[in-house]
C-alpha cells in the first residue's frame, strides 16, 4: 500500500497547477523511492517529467509499484478543498480504484477526507537521454516568466542564444522583434537573484513560446529555474524543489524549413 | 517560417 504525507499541500496543488494546460491525464508511479511522473502533451512536442522524492514526504511508505492513473482536473478539484498549508495524506491500496487524500489543517481540528476515482492509462515512457548540456542558465523563475510572456506578445517563438557574452532570447513578430540579453549576475545576499551561465560551446535554438509559458506554470515552486540548452538537441527546463524532488519539461526545438 | 519538431525523434523508448 501507498501512504504519503506532506507537510504541506501546496506542493502538489502547485505541481498539479504545473502540468495540466500540458496534461490531461496522466500516471503518479509510486515506488519505495517516491512518487514520480512522465507525460507528453498531446502533439508529443513538450515532456514533463517529475519526481518527489520519499525524502519530501513524512511518512513514506510504499511497499510495491503502484500506478495512480489520474485525471488531473479530477484531482485539481478535490485539491482546491485543501488550504495551502494543510497537512495532506495519499493513500492507496496495492491494487487500488481509488486514491484516498486526507487534509488536516495545522490546529488538527478539521480533517477532510476524499476518494478519487482512478483511470486505466495506457502510456508509453520515454528513454530521456543523460545529456552533457553546451549551455546551462540558471536565473530567476519570475525572471523566465517575465520574458517568456513578453515576448509571447511579440511572436510565437523565441531564438535563446548562449555564447561568450551572456545568453539572449530575440523574437521576431509581425509588429517587430524584441531581444533581451541576460549577464551573469551574483548577489551573495539574495542568491535566488542570481544568473548564471556556463558555457562549453555557443549555442542557439528556437522554441514555441506557447510552451515555455505552460513550463513558466510551476514558477510557484522554485525561486530559479535552469535550462539546459544543446544544439539540435530538446531544451530541459528545471524547477528544483526540496530533497532533490524536482520537476522538469522537455521541449523539441524548432528548425528552419 | 520554421517546422516544430517532436520529441520522439530525440527521445527513445526505453
């Protein structure tokens, strides 16, 4: 059986926020290591895949592979009946229907209790390749965001640029075409400001902005976001969360005609 | 004009 406890709900109401514009529905696989998932979005050009690890709940216990197959907007429903920082319990059975979630809030004088129905979902799991990135860019996830909605006012892709002089997304639209550069930039005080760039070769590849603005979604649950750029290859886009959990998106670059 | 291409082609099945 499964049972699962987070201190506080928000993570996964914020996860399920995360992923479903790009999923609809999808497996949690538990295993004694954590609870992890891996969706494409329909037209199989964006991926996400997330893990949180045992280490992130209080208990874990997990005693066999267990598939939750979930719909999501199923489960953003009974998630909205739990308050951010409710204490929130995942129970299931080893062969289970249904998937019990549990809310208590922090003065443990109100204990709301709900079965979500599961699905049979058939899904196919990608072999994501370990890849040595030629460029990796750490900044602010609200800085992402911000960039990625103001150029999506311009085009609908954006050309991201890494070379010596720091790394630039340019855009080009029917009205114009806007470029913002990005420096590295350190501030030993406030470090969930800084960028950083490291670089092994130049690197520029364009991307669908409708995308990255789906990714830009989970900005809630890290103060920085990395991504990981080589040439020719899909753009890894990461939210790391406490206990080495993590969400991450995949995106397949688009190429000239 | 540029193709948007699909992971499938970067990424295999296991």
């Amino acid at each position: 059986m499964l049972e699962a406890r987070l201190e506080q709900a928000a993570l996964l109401k914020k996860v399920v926020d995360a992923i479903k514009e790009l999923v609809q529905e999808c497996n949690f696989d538990c295993n004694d290591s954590g609870i992890g998932l891996q969706a494409m979005d329909n037209s199989h050009v964006a991926l996400v895949s997330m893990f949180l690890k045992s280490e992130s709940f209080s208990p874990f216990r997990c005693d066999r592979n267990i598939a939750l197959g979930i719909n999501l907007n199923a489960l953003q429903k009974v998630l909205r009946a739990a308050q951010n920082e409710d204490i929130l319990t995942l129970k299931a059975e080893d062969a289970p229907d249904v998937v019990n979630l549990v809310f208590e809030n922090a003065t443990a004088d109100r204990i709301s209790e709900y079965d979500l129905k599961l699905m049979d979902i058939d899904q196919e799991h990608l072999g994501i390749p370990d890849t040595d990135y030629a460029a990796q860019i750490s900044m602010p996830s609200s800085e992402f965001q911000r960039i990625t909605r103001d150029l999506s006012a311009i085009s609908e892709s954006v050309t991201i640029e890494c070379n010596k002089e720091g790394v630039s997304f340019a855009c080009e639209g029917d009205i114009g075409k806007g470029n913002i550069k990005l420096r590295q930039y350190t501030n030993v005080d406030k470090p969930a400001e800084n960028v950083e760039v490291n670089m092994t070769e130049p690197v520029a590849l364009t991307f669908a902005l409708k995308y990255l603005g789906n990714f830009c979604k989970a900005s809630g649950l890290s103060e920085q976001v990395r991504l990981c750029l080589s040439n020719e290859v899909p753009l890894m886009v990461e939210y790391a969360l406490a206990n080495n959990s993590y969400i991450r998106f995949y995106l397949a670059p688009k190429i000239g005609d | 004009k540029s193709r948007q291409q699909t992971l499938g082609k970067f990424f295999g099945k296991p």
